[in-house]
C-alpha cells in the first residue's frame, strides 16, 4: 500500500478494466500502433536494416530484431521541488495484469518475463526541473511491445495521484498542521473519487511522518475510502437549511436528533449570510437541549447536542453582515480573516447572556469555546497561509477544487522514456536527447 505498512495494493483493490486495457481502450492511439507495427515485424522475422543508427562503436547493427527488442524503461516526474508519489501500486497492477500480446482472441500474459523496479506509495522526489537530474519512481525491463499500450494509463494514475496528494500536502504545510476536509468530489467525475481519496490519505500520513503529527483524514465520500476503508462525513448542506425555511437553527437540531452521535455535529451558519448571528443561535440551541438532557439524567442523549463546530462558507460574491466594508473587496468579500475572528469573539462571550444557573455557566462558557470554527470557499496553499501568517482562529480547511491545481508549480506530469537497449545481451544506453538512465535509492525489486 505505501512506505507506512510496506504493503502493495492489489487488483482486488483497483478492480481494473482488464479486458479492455488488453486490448488498448485506454492507450493513446499512437502506442497501440507502435505495438502493432513490432509485432508484424517480428512474426515476419524483421531484423534492423537502417545506417544512420546511435549504437556506440564496435556494436554491429546487423541481425537486430527490432520487433522483439528489450527496454529499460523509466517513469518520473518534474514537478519543480518535491513531489508526493502516489499511483505506483496500480500502476504495478496494470503492469502485472496487461503485460502481453494476442494469439488470436487468447491473451498470453508475459509480465512475468519483465524485470520491475519501484517505489512504493508516500515516497518522495525532489526536481529541480531538469529531466537529466530526475529520480524515477518506476522502471521496467523487457520486450517493448509487451507493454507499450500500458505507458498511457500507468502516467495517466501517477500523475493524477501524485499531483492531489502533493497539493494536499502543500495545503496541511500552509496550515501549520490543521486538519483538512477533502471536499473536492463534487468537482470531477464520480470515478476518479477512489484515487483522489487515497491520494489524500497518503498524503496525510506522509505530513504526519514528515512533522511529527497525529493528522486524521477527514474525506466527504465513502468512495474516496474504498481503497484504505475510510468512510465519508461531513456537515450540514446549504439545502438542507433551505428545506428547513431558511432556519439555520431547526435544521441543526433536526441534524442533531436524527443522525448517529458518530457524526460531527458542524453547523452551516452562512445561508442567511450572517455568520455570527446563526452561530451564536444555534450554539444557544444546542446548549439549551444538551443541559436539559444532562439535567434529566439523560447523558448518553445529550452528546447529540454537542455543538462540534460551525462552518463559514460566505459566496465570494458577498459581504457578510458582520463585516463592516473598508473599501477594498479582497479584505470584505466572502470567509476574510475579519470574518473569522467576528465569529470566534462572538462564540467565546455568546454565554455571558444567556439566562443559565449559576452551576451551569463554567460548563456553558466551555461548551462555546470548545466550538471549532471550520471554513471553506475558495481556499488554497496560499489563502490558507496567509489565514495563517495573520493567526486567525481557523480550526480547520475544508479545500475543494484547489486540490486538482495543475499549473506552474502544481503541474505534476509524469513521463516515461525508453533510456536503454538490450543488444546481443548486453544493455546499451540509446535514450534520446535530453534524457539518460538514472537511478534512485528507493527504488525496490517488485519482481
């Protein structure tokens, strides 16, 4: 599974489209050709009849079987700095399961002739933008055609996971280490959800390793668990305020009454686009039924109306109510620093009014701090740092679709090059320009 339990996933796991990826459905069209093309020659029993060849002297090109050659192959990316790698293990399945040629309609799996090397999930590289200075993350040996049609997809995994699970690792380092909600489902297909959320999840054991914390994730689909066994959570939707009449507070009780203690109970408190007022009102409600309960000796009852925390979700297009305007959008418009800090004075004090016993006010004044202010819209590495260079009192990042950034520094595109020949035996550098074999220390023997 990854560098923490130095376990491999398996296609138990992935459940792949065997029968399919056999036969090219996922591969760019071109490699499909070139496997074709050294098949023909091969079974015409085509031997290298060129001049203006790059053998080194002394090598004679004669009698060379070009359909039938054997490579050594390495895959890695440039991504400037370092780079979470994630997707190895299904890249190793799709090796494992795909590797091979027809005879007819019969499959002849030959991935047992290959030599492969990789590093396993959570491991990190480092570039500096240089493809003669790159650590690769996998490399395989053996006959080209046999897995030519499996450079599109084993790229296609890599690149993806390792690029989510780098841009959440970036995203927990600009926190400071504040746990994150990964809330990017909603923003690409259903069928990625898998991946994404084992991405985040590698992601997050790696900055657990690297900064000595005890991070849990938190994703929002049980999809995103299937391949760790995680399970979604997540808080109240804008629409079920909505189907509440807009009352923010009897859709946070209902929340509460319904569903299992399990469930963090974080209250959504922007639908009327008055952060403070709805966070007060609903702490006060959730307080009032958690006393009555304790009062009653109903103690187990009342843990449902342990108000977890509020989320701010202000569109960007506005201006919360308790945000007075000076004059420059960017420090008024949706969740701002200002925001944030309005809502944590106004829950830390919201109990110095209430009508409450005189033994019930420390419990009240705990209740209302205990509540952790949850924000998200909009936020990415470096919203989220700048939130934190001004110490405002978030708890925690939800982050959407910051998550799949894909340009500049986010830009984590894998490639895979051919970088040796085996020739009469003998291994022969013939990678093309600008690239050459490289090795590196994590790499293992897989098989």
């Amino acid at each position: 599974m990854s560098i923490f339990d130095q376990k491999r996933l398996t296609n138990s796991t992935f459940k792949l489209d065997i029968e399919r990826m056999r036969k090219g459905w996922y591969t760019d069209k071109y490699f499909t050709n070139i496997a074709r093309m050294l098949e023909t020659l091969a079974k015409a029993g085509y031997q290298y009849q060129g001049t203006d060849h790059r053998l080194p002297a002394g090598v004679d090109p004669a009698d060379i079987p070009a359909g039938d050659l054997e490579v050594e192959m390495q895959w890695f990316t440039r991504r400037p700095g370092k780079t979470i790698v994630v997707g190895v293990d299904k890249a190793l399945t799709m090796l494992r399961h795909c590797t091979g040629y027809f005879e007819g309609d019969h499959f002849v799996e030959t991935a047992d002739r290959l030599e492969v090397w990789a590093v396993h999930d959570g491991c990190v590289v480092e570039s500096n933008g240089n493809p003669l200075e790159v650590s690769p993350v996998m490399r395989v040996r053996g006959r080209y055609r046999d897995f030519a049609i499996l450079e599109t997809p084993t790229l296609g995994i890599m690149t993806r996971a390792s690029r989510v699970a780098t841009n959440v690792y970036e995203a927990l380092v600009g926190s400071g280490g504040k746990p994150m909600m990964f809330f990017p489902a909603r923003f690409d297909l259903h069928e990625v959800q898998a991946a994404d959320g084992y991405a985040y999840q590698i992601a997050v054991q790696r900055f657990n390793l690297d900064h000595a914390q005890t991070l849990g994730p938190y994703v929002s689909t049980d999809a995103q668990g299937d391949w760790w066994g995680g399970a979604g959570g997540g808080t109240v939707a804008h629409a079920a305020i909505a189907c509440f009449m807009g009352d923010t507070n009897e859709a946070m009780i209902a929340f509460a009454q319904v569903l299992p203690v399990s469930i963090p109970r974080i209250a959504l408190v922007d639908f009327n686009n008055d952060c403070v007022r709805d966070s007060v009102s609903v702490c006060k409600s959730m307080f009032e039924k958690y006393r009555a309960l304790i009062d009653a000796g109903q103690t187990d009852e009342a843990q449902r109306y342990i108000l977890y925390g509020v989320r701010l979700d202000t569109s960007s297009s506005l201006r919360d109510v308790s945000v007075a305007p000076l004059g420059d959008p960017a420090l008024d418009l949706g969740v701002n620093p200002r925001l944030v800090f309005n809502v944590r004075q106004a829950l830390d004090s919201a109990w110095g009014s209430w009508n409450i016993p005189e033994n019930w006010r420390e419990r009240a004044a705990r209740f209302c701090k205990n509540v952790k202010i949850v924000v998200s819209g909009g936020f990415n590495p470096e919203k989220i740092a700048r939130f934190e260079r001004l110490h405002v009192p978030v708890d925690i990042y939800a982050v959407g679709s910051a998550l799949f950034a894909n340009h500049g520094p986010t830009v984590t595109d894998y490639t895979a090059d051919v970088v040796r020949i085996k020739v009469r035996g003998q291994w022969i550098d013939m990678a093309k320009v600008g690239r050459k074999a490289l090795d590196n220390p994590d790499l293992e023997r897989i098989w």
